[in-house]
C-alpha cells in the first residue's frame, strides 16, 4: 500500500493520465472534479477491475453494471430509511454489551491484544440480524469458516489485479482449481446462502402476506425481506441475485464498519485527551447510569462523530474508487474525461492532500468541526463515495458504529504505545493495517 500511496503523491497535478498495462487510466483528485465526475450519469459505470471481485462478492450494488445497479437501487432503498433503521438499536445495544462482556477477559491484564477478532465478528453479527433478521450465532462455525474463507479471498483477488496473466476468467479459473482456492470461494458464499434459505422457509411457514393497509409493515421490512418480498411481487431476482446482494451487504456492512471501528478505537488510544473528550460527551449524553443507547442519543454524539468521519479520512477502507466513462465529460482546466476512459478516484489521497488539509498525515478530529468542514469543498471528504452511487448505507454505519465505540468507552479505557507512524497499510478489496489493531484495555472504574 505504501508504493500505491507514494504514487498517488508523485501524480500531480491530476487530471494525471497513465497506462497500466495495455490499459488507459485518468486519476481525478480535485473536489471540483470529483464533484462532477460523481454526479454524472456517463461517470456511473463500474471499471472492468471490478470483475476480478466478482468470484467474492458478486454482482451486488458494489459491482454490478450500471443498469442492474439503477433496478436493484431503486428497489432496494427502502430498506434503509429513518424509521427503520431506528427499530435497530435494541439489537445494536444487544450485541455490543455482549461484546463488551467479551472484551472483559482482555481487561486489567497490561498485555496488549488485537482489536480485530472481536470487533470483525460483533459487526458481521450486527449486520445479519439488522438486514436479514437473522442472529448467525446459531450458525458460529459456518460464520468462522465465512470469515476465514473472505481473507483468503479477498487477498487472491487483489493480486490478480497486479498479475495481467490472470486477467483472463478462463485462466483465472484454472489458477483457483489447481491452487485448491475454489473452496475458500465456495465457503464464502456457503453461509448467505443459508441465511437466505433459513429465511425463504421461514416467510413460507409463516405465509407472510402483506396488507396494502398496513403501512407500517411495509415501511419496516429488514433488507432480505425486502428482497423476498418483492421477488413475490414481480421484481424477478435470480437466486444469485439475491445471494450476490447479501454477500456484498455482509461484506460491506460489516467489513467496513469493523476496520472504521477498529482504526478508530486504536486511535483514541493513542490520544489520552481526545479520548476523555469523547468519554464526558457520551457520559454527558447518557449519564453514568447504564441504560440502553437510542437514536436521538447518537444524533448528539457530535464529537463521537468527528473521530469517526477523521478516522475515515485517513483510513478510508475503500482508498480507491474505479469508474468508467460512458461519454466525453469535461473537467477542469479544459480537460476531456475521454469516453472509455478508466477513472481512478483515490479518497486515501484526496483525503490526505496537504491543499485540503493541514497536517494531512496527523489524526486530527478538529478537521470536522463545523468550522472546518465550511472552509473545504464538499468533496473534500469521499470516504463514502458519492453521488447518486455512493454508499446506500452511510447514516446506518454511523449509527451502528457510534453506539459501538459509545458502550465500549463507557466500560474501559483505552491505551496503546503503537505510534502513527508505525502503522502499516495493506490492500485487498479493503484496506488494513499490517499488524492489526494492538491496545491495552483497563476498566474505567479503576480510572488509571
């Protein structure tokens, strides 16, 4: 990641255009630019890169071509509104005061421990019983299997981006058979596919129709539902559709989240201060008294929310966003975005530009104080895409994130000797750090 990253610096003044490969790529940079580009309608399809993840991921909302995107968005949306996603804080207190129970055998020991075990697997449990209704404790073994088989997975198909031999899908699929990897493919897609069956005899047992008077029912589907549902009604999902748009939503609400979550807490850890600060808003919010964490609890979170969006900032989980000119576009400075053209929008560069923000590379939650935020362009910030492509999940992951760190604060503190600087990036479909995510956890009430 670090030769990606030391590339994208030396690539001035963007629009810059290059050739990897036998293939042409425009790497756009400037908010104003990446304001159009975003936003426009010939800027929508998905680059041919996006290919290589099909094995993984599927043709989701991630992936898909452009058209199937528009059907399936516009039939999908629904499942993220307001009134929804506040039915899911009963389930966002559950389980992270069952991940908080877990993380006590870490606590009070002075040894260090990494965050990702524990964050990666209370995230995937989040997003399954939220979107598919479905708690995957009962499926603990195929969950781990699901988990170990993305990793493998996941690095196989970042490689075959840097490897042209494999570009082919026949060869590729050689190369799989005989290194045994197929597996890996197959297990990842093993668990959605038993969460979507579990379902479908579940809505059938059930015989779950619905009522054209009964508004709430309709408005209140989880995801999968969603799914289920309006296939019944004519909006012709293939099985594989609906598999693709799980595993995309498991993969990208979850995954996501949890290396946001996990970069954020490993940076309060480093921060004392800002820590405490974060702590006497959320013991100002909720008081000292447990009790369960609402929606209009997190909506005042303000500062909570500042770490996150600069934690996002320097460690986007997606740092590259790959997108194909259907049309010429005109961009800054006279530049014609040619029709073809490949298009490589990087937010881990955009975010870390110095003409954006001052000392770029230090983890600064003041960055977005309102203050802050009115000084820069609105695409200064991409680290959930944007446009009418960017993330459909965003205001969930908030939520869900912010509750997360909120019930972990109020239980211990967090403490770390990793430096900035230390900090190793590498790159799959996401980006992670190296030697993961190392803190040490005391119990608040100790108040070391």
């Amino acid at each position: 990641m670090e030769a990606v990253m030391g590339y994208l610096e030396k690539a001035e003044p963007t629009p810059y255009t290059f050739w990897l490969g036998y293939v042409h790529y425009v790497l756009i940079c400037k908010p104003e630019d990446l304001q159009v580009v975003l936003n426009n309608s010939n800027c929508l399809e998905k680059s041919n890169f996006y290919k290589f993840f099909v094995n993984t991921v599927g043709e989701g909302l991630f992936s898909s071509p452009v058209e199937k995107w528009k059907k399936h968005r516009r039939l999908i949306t629904p499942a993220f509104n307001i009134r929804l996603m506040e039915t899911f804080f009963p389930i966002f207190n559950a389980k992270n005061e069952r991940l908080v129970r877990r993380m006590e055998k870490e606590a009070d020991t002075g040894e260090y421990f990494d965050l990702w075990p524990y964050i990666s697997s209370n995230a995937l449990d989040i997003i399954c019983q939220t979107t598919m209704g479905y708690d995957i404790n009962s499926l603990e073994s195929t969950k781990v299997e699901f988990e170990e088989a993305l990793k493998i997975a996941s690095v196989e198909d970042s490689l075959r981006i840097y490897k042209p031999w494999l570009h082919p899908d026949f060869i590729f699929k050689l190369y799989i058979k005989f290194t045994g990897l197929t597996k890996s493919y197959e297990l990842v897609h093993k668990l959605p596919e038993q969460i979507i069956e579990r379902k479908q005899n579940e809505l059938r047992e059930k015989k779950l129709k619905l009522r054209d008077n009964d508004v709430r029912e309709k408005s209140l589907l989880s995801f999968l539902d969603l799914l289920l549902e309006l296939n019944e009604e004519g909006a012709e999902f293939s099985d594989t559709d609906i598999r693709d748009e799980v595993v995309t939503m498991m993969i990208g609400g979850s995954e996501t989240s949890a290396l946001t979550l996990s970069f954020t807490l490993l940076m309060l850890a480093m921060n004392s201060e800002v820590q405490e600060r974060a702590y006497k808003e959320i013991e100002q919010i909720l008081g000292t008294d447990e009790r369960p964490i609402l929606m209009e609890d997190v909506n005042k979170m303000v500062f909570l929310e500042q770490c996150i969006r600069e934690t996002l900032r320097l460690f986007p989980p997606g740092p590259l966003i790959l997108r194909k000119a259907t049309k010429d576009v005109p961009l800054s400075d006279n530049f014609i975005l040619r029709s073809g053209a490949n298009i490589i929008i990087p937010p881990v560069r955009v975010q870390r530009h110095p003409n954006l923000y001052e000392n770029p590379l230090m983890w600064n939650p003041e960055n977005f104080s309102v203050e802050e935020v009115a000084k820069r362009h609105k695409y200064s910030f991409i680290a959930f895409s944007g446009g009418p492509r960017g993330c459909i999940g965003s205001k969930y992951a908030m939520f869900s994130m912010k509750v997360t760190v909120s019930m972990i604060l109020q239980k211990y503190i967090l403490r770390t000797e990793v430096k900035l600087e230390d900090i190793r990036l590498s790159l799959d479909l996401l980006m992670r750090s190296v030697h993961g995510y190392k803190i040490k956890l005391y119990s608040r009430k100790l108040k070391i």
